[in-house]
C-alpha cells in the first residue's frame, strides 16, 4: 500500500522508529556492560525493559499526535501498519488493524510520560542521550502529524505538548557538575525501582494479545578477542581531537603488546604501573577516553572486565569519623577488574586546614592501588593547575601515579566537528548560513574561554538547544518536507555569552556571505589554506593550489587578500 505524501519504505518514519529502539536497547546495554552497579546486577531483564519502554514511547507518541483531531487518514493507517510490524514483525490490515489500533491507543492513554523516559533523567551516563532522544521523539511526532500533507491546529498543539513535556521532565547537565560521577549511586536503586513500578502497565501496552512475544534482547558475555582491542583502538581514533592523547594510548598499547609477547617468549616482564593522571579543563574527553582505556585493556587481558567507575570526592570520603576508610574500599571493590575514574582528585585535599578524611581516603587508595595493581587501573583526573599540586604535595602519589595525560582544550574547528558529528549521528543536516554563524559564534567562545569553559559539553548543550529551537520555529509550518524536518538553519544556532553585535549573536538574518567575513579551508590534499566564503560551508570546493576536490565542512574566520575559493 502506497499513500501520497508518507515516505516509501525505507521510510524515514521507519527508520526513526528503529533508532528509537537501537537508542533504548543500546543505552540497557551500556547500563548492563559498563554500569552493572546501576541496575541491580540484572542486566538481561533490564535490557529487556528499556525496549518495552521503546515500544511504549512510540506507541504513545502515534495516538497522541493522530487522535488529537480525532480523525484516522489513510496516510496515519499507513503508518499504523508501519508501527506495528515494527512492534510485532508482522503486518496488521483491515479489521485487525482496527482492533489492535483501538486497543494500543486505550493502552497508551494510560502511560506516563515520565515513566517512557524516566532513566534518560535519572540515571546519569544515560544523560548524554537526552539530546538523541528529543530528537527521535519530535521527528517521530512531526511525521505523524504531517503524514497526509496538512497539519491541523490540534495536531500542532499535540507536537508542541510533547514536546514540552520533554523539556519538563528531562534535567539538562550543567557543564561542571560537582557530583556528576557520584549522582549515578545516589539514586540509582530509587531510579530502578521507579521504572520496574510501571514496568505492568508498560508491559501491558506493548505485548498486546495481536502482537506475537517480544524478540530477546539478551546479551551474552564473551571472552575479548582481537577484534575487541581493534574496535576499541578504532573508537579512540574516531573521537574528535585528541591528537597528543591518541598517540600516548597508542604507545602505550605496544608497549603493553610487547611485554605480553615477552611474556609468552619466557623473557622477564617490567613491572609497570598503569594508574595515570589526566589533567585538562571540563569537556575535554577525560571520562571518555579513561572508558576506552578500559576497554582497550580488557580486551588485552589485563582487566579481566575493562569497566568503568566513576566517581569523586563524594564517594570516597565520608561524613563522619571511621566511615571513609570502609566507604573508599567498596568503591574500590566496585572497580576491581576495571578502571576507577576520579574526577576532580585534588579535591581529596582541602586547600586549608586539616583535612583528616581526605588524606585517610588517599592512604587507602593508595595502599589498594599498589596491593590490586593487577586487578586494577586507577585514573585521577581534574583542572591541570590543581592535580600538579596535589602530585606535589603528595610524594605517594606522585611515584605511583607517573603517567600524566593532558587534554587540551578543543579549538574552535574541533568543536564545530563535534557539532557536525552530533548533527550527523541525529540525522539533522545544517544549511550553509548555520555553518557560517556556528563557526563565528564557536570562535568567539574559544576567544572569550576561562578553565571553566565546557568545550565539547557546551557544544552538547549548544545542539540540544538549537534542535529545541528548530521545533518551535517548524511548528506551525504547514508544508513541510522530511527533508526540512532534518534541516538546522542560522536562526536555530543561538549563542549566549557573547557580544551582542556579534554576527553569531543575530537570528534569522545572518548572511553567510557577508562581506566582511571569510573562513580557512585547508586543503587535505596539499594542505593549502584558503579562504572561502560561508555560503560554500559543508560543499565541495576545488583548492586554487593543486586543484583536488574537497569538502569544506568547516574553517575558521578569517580576513586576508588571498582570492577566495570558488
């Protein structure tokens, strides 16, 4: 069955509908693998959780959008057939269609908002996806809407009321949080069991009688192999950046093949200690990087798990006396097998007085790091200035913990890389004005930054805001394509921060080929810099020099005589 105006398989609707799913089922994978600790150890039947709330979130996003008018079109059939065979892997039609549509959309009247989205809001790796789902979430609805060519007044109202509930109930990530890494534990079994109180009614609503059993989603443990360490050396390589740091993980990648090759070869081993200190400014890509440290040694042998904890000064020192010694030890325990992240590490130490907890919880660190040496790879990270000073004053630390990484701040191209690469992983395409005045206001940030500056944490929040911008300008657009439904334009990027005549600041009239601005495009072929105007942002372009075709995806601002790039 084919309708005018609902895109043909392999539909976006479709395909949205299986990033939703690849996005919840996913997100319980990473809680099982990486945070087993969140979840109550029971990683199988979360997993299997977080995709009934999948099918729940785009039932209830379907009826709330098609019965606001309280019309059934043939195009909102089509997509309910779409629906559920995605549900249910099988094709609904006529009278079976009707039943089951009638009784999912009593079902997904009775669901919660908050209970479909609940541990995006309060389980905390899972924070970094909010951007990711408000995204699928707000297409989802404006396919809906918009599938039989006209939006209505009511179907406008129900778009603009899902997503106000997105923004009421998903909490946004300050670009410092101070307890960010201990939050996780604090609420992490209030979390679980919210989510397992409306696991009835969810369930109930997406295992309907018309549809067969839910596909397992179990996982299964398996040994690392090879091809781990080249995927996990292969996720180093695709961040954004990071050049100094990738080569010092390379290095030491070798270095560490090399021993185990010695090993094997019956020569004598170097005993080498692996904790390490990662120094640099908010955003930077510590947490990052220290998860696919862990993933790079289990999948050499070293962890025998390669997982992550993380944590701060919250979770080692307690409140009162002969708590912290036992409070430090069960967070060690928690990252036995793996890699313990603490954030913010000079914090352990007051910068005044005696601070008697602090100094028991880095004695007892330091005692489990040199005893579990085996079993565990210890990395302190926060502000460079600051863990330079705790290593100094600390002459225990300072020997165990040689190894110093530090991570620059990103520069104004590589932040606008990160922007492009969220845009890409969302589906969201920029038009070339959006290029040019992302580029200007990201450089005036990078001009204006202090150590506080968020770098890629504030471009996160940056799209997150611009894609909530581009809902409220597209909202009561009638005619509106799919292809404009992915569509980010100047007057969605906004900044704040920044001097109000700057050509960032303004919305809706930004010119990308303003005169009085160019950008630098280098040349991957010869490495020749040119200046382009903004309108050729994200376009092929030709280098004058050596005449390659190129993308000029992005370039700094710039003024010179040199001729422009046509």
């Amino acid at each position: 069955m084919s309708v005018p105006n609902v895109p043909t398989s392999p539909s976006l609707f479709n395909r949205t509908l299986d990033e939703c799913r690849e996005l919840y089922v996913s997100s319980g994978k990473l809680c099982a693998q990486e945070y087993p600790h969140l979840i109550a150890k029971d990683g199988d039947k979360f997993i299997e959780l977080m995709d009934d709330l999948h099918r729940a979130l785009v039932l209830k996003v379907y009826f709330s959008v098609c019965e606001a008018d309280r019309q059934w079109s043939e195009a909102e059939r089509y997509l309910a057939e779409v629906l559920f065979e995605h549900l249910w892997s099988q094709r609904l039609m006529g009278e079976h269609l009707r039943i089951a549509a009638r009784r999912a959309a009593q079902d997904a009247g009775k669901l919660k908002w908050y209970a479909l989205i609940r541990p995006f809001d309060l389980i905390v790796p899972l924070r970094d996806r909010v951007g990711t789902l408000e995204t699928l979430v707000m297409r989802l609805a404006n396919l809906v809407a918009r599938c039989d060519g006209k939006l209505t007044r009511n179907e406008a109202a129900a778009v603009k009321s899902i997503q106000e509930e997105l923004h009421h109930h998903l909490r946004r990530i300050p670009i410092d949080e101070p307890t960010a890494h201990e939050e996780p534990n604090a609420v992490s079994e209030q979390a679980i069991a919210s989510i397992k109180d409306d696991a009835k009614d969810i369930y109930t609503a997406t295992r309907s009688s018309e549809g067969p059993a839910v596909p397992d989603q179990k996982t299964r443990a398996k040994r690392p192999t090879e091809a781990d360490l080249k995927d996990a050396l292969a996720e180093l390589d695709s961040l954004i950046g990071l050049d100094l740091i990738k080569q010092e993980v390379r290095t030491l990648t070798n270095y560490l093949k090399l021993q185990q090759r010695r090993g094997q070869a019956g020569l004598p081993d170097t005993d080498m200690s692996l904790h390490m200190v990662f120094t640099g400014n908010p955003g930077t890509g510590k947490t990052t990087v220290a998860r696919i440290l862990g993933k790079i040694f289990g999948a050499m042998g070293i962890l025998p798990k390669g997982h992550l904890v993380e944590t701060d000064r919250s979770g080692l020192v307690a409140e009162y006396m002969g708590q912290t010694g036992p409070k430090t030890h069960a967070k060690i325990n928690e990252a036995l097998d793996g890699v313990l992240f603490i954030d913010e590490a000079y914090s352990l130490v007051a910068r005044e007085g005696q601070d008697v907890y602090g100094r028991e919880a880095i004695q007892t660190l330091l005692k489990r790091a040199e005893d579990d040496r085996k079993r565990l790879v210890v990395i302190l990270a926060g502000y460079p200035d600051e863990m330079h000073a705790l290593l100094k004053c600390n002459p225990g630390l300072s020997s165990r913990f040689n190894r110093v990484l530090h991570f620059d701040d990103y520069s104004p191209v590589e932040l606008a890389r990160i922007f492009g690469w969220l845009c890409e992983k969302n589906h969201y395409k920029l038009a070339a004005a959006a290029r040019a005045k992302l580029m200007l206001g990201l450089a005036e940030l990078h001009r204006m930054r202090d150590r506080h500056f968020g770098n890629g944490r504030a471009v996160r929040n940056l799209f997150e805001h611009a894609i909530r911008r581009m809902a409220n300008r597209i909202a009561e657009i009638r005619d509106l394509s799919p292809d404009e439904l992915m569509l980010l334009d100047a007057a969605d990027i906004e900044f704040t921060g920044i001097a109000p005549n700057s050509p960032a600041v303004s919305a809706g009239t930004f010119e990308p080929d303003d005169c009085r601005w160019r950008f630098a495009v280098t040349c991957p072929g010869c490495n020749h810099t040119s200046k382009a105007r903004g309108s050729l942002l994200g376009q092929k372009v030709r280098c004058p020099k050596c005449q390659h075709d190129f993308q000029a995806d992005w370039g700094e601002p710039m003024l010179t005589n040199s001729p422009d790039l046509k």
